[in-house]
C-alpha cells in the first residue's frame, strides 16, 4: 500500500487549486458586497446581502453532492477495491471490537450535522465581510485553529506536543495583532479626519 499514495505534483496541484479558489471566492464576495445598482426607490444602493452569499454557497455545496452521487453511480466498484475512503472509529457500542458498517444514509445524516454549522458560520462570516476589510477578515479566519486545537483537546481527547503549542500561539499572536491593527487603524483614520 506504501506505493500507491497520491502523486507529489497532484498534491501540489490540489494545494494551488484550494489557495486560488478560496482567494477567488473571499474576493468576489467582498467585489459582490460594494456592488451599487437602482434599488426600488429609484436611488443607488449597496448590495449587501449576506444571506445571497450563503445562498449561493448552499447551492455550490449542492451541487458537489450531485457530482457525488453521479461519481457513484458511474463507477461499479467491485468488491476487491480499496473505498475511497476508509472508516477508522469504532462503532458505538463497542460490537465486541468488530467494526460495523454504517449505511450512507446513516454517514450522510452524521455529517449533516457539522454541515448545518459550516452553512451557520457561513453566513456569519458573509456578515462579518460586510464590515471589515477582505484582508483583515481573511487573516481573522485562522481563528479556526484555535477552537479546532481546543475542541481536538476537549472531545477528541487528543494531545498536543510542544510544537503544536508554539504553532497555536504563533497563530493567535497573529491573528490577535491583525485584528488590533484593524481597530486602532480605522480609529486613526476617523479621528484624522476631525
């Protein structure tokens, strides 16, 4: 099995392909926030509209599941395949140390749940753009890390070494000195104005 891993240049492909479509995607969403158009009063205002943004990422998610199921059912998988994706925790109840086999309706409904706050934070991040710079909010997101690292350790059980802490602190360091640099800039800037 040690032969049959992923190629290093599809790796590095993947890596350019998730830094250009997520630079793409907070760009075009920040360019869809200062939008003006005619509303119905007949004045120009901003189109800003959160809830459009998460719309659209509801139905790109949409449509990834489309793809999926069309992937499934094109593909006859014969049983000595390896699956695309192997299940390593144990099943609840223990079975006594066999690992059941949870049907994909039932994996599909695990995973709604985790879906429905990715869909929740969307929107309040599409919120959160409204208000701040792109930039900013892009570096502020790498506060994802820190509340993964702390529910890793909470739920999962799981334990961090030294590097792992370093690593934490350097990305609260600098996510704490983004966000300061933002209040105290925009706080310069409307008093400059005075």
């Amino acid at each position: 099995m040690a032969g049959k891993g992923t190629p290093g240049y599809l790796i590095a492909l993947y890596v350019v392909g998730m830094l250009v479509t997520g630079t793409m995607n907070t760009l075009l969403q920040k360019i869809q926030f200062t939008m003006t158009s005619i509303g119905i009063n007949g004045k120009p205002e901003l189109f800003q509209k959160p809830w459009f943004a998460t719309l659209n990422m509801l139905f790109a998610m949409g449509l990834v599941g489309v793809v999926d199921k069309f992937v499934r059912m094109s593909s006859k998988q014969s049983e000595k395949e390896v699956p695309l994706m192997i299940d390593e925790a144990p099943v609840a109840g223990g079975n006594n140390g066999r690992t059941g086999e949870l049907s994909y309706r039932m994996k599909v409904l695990i995973v709604s749940v985790p879906a429905a706050f990715d869909i929740a934070a969307t929107a309040l991040c599409a919120i959160g753009m409204l208000y701040i710079p792109a930039s900013v909010w892009q570096m502020l997101r790498g506060s994802s890390i820190v509340f993964a690292c702390l529910l890793s350790i909470i739920f999962l059980k799981r334990k961090m070494y030294a590097f792992n802490w370093l690593g934490l602190a350097l990305c609260v360091a600098g996510v704490t000195l983004v966000g300061l640099a933002n209040v105290y800039g925009s706080n310069s800037t409307s008093s400059g104005g005075d």
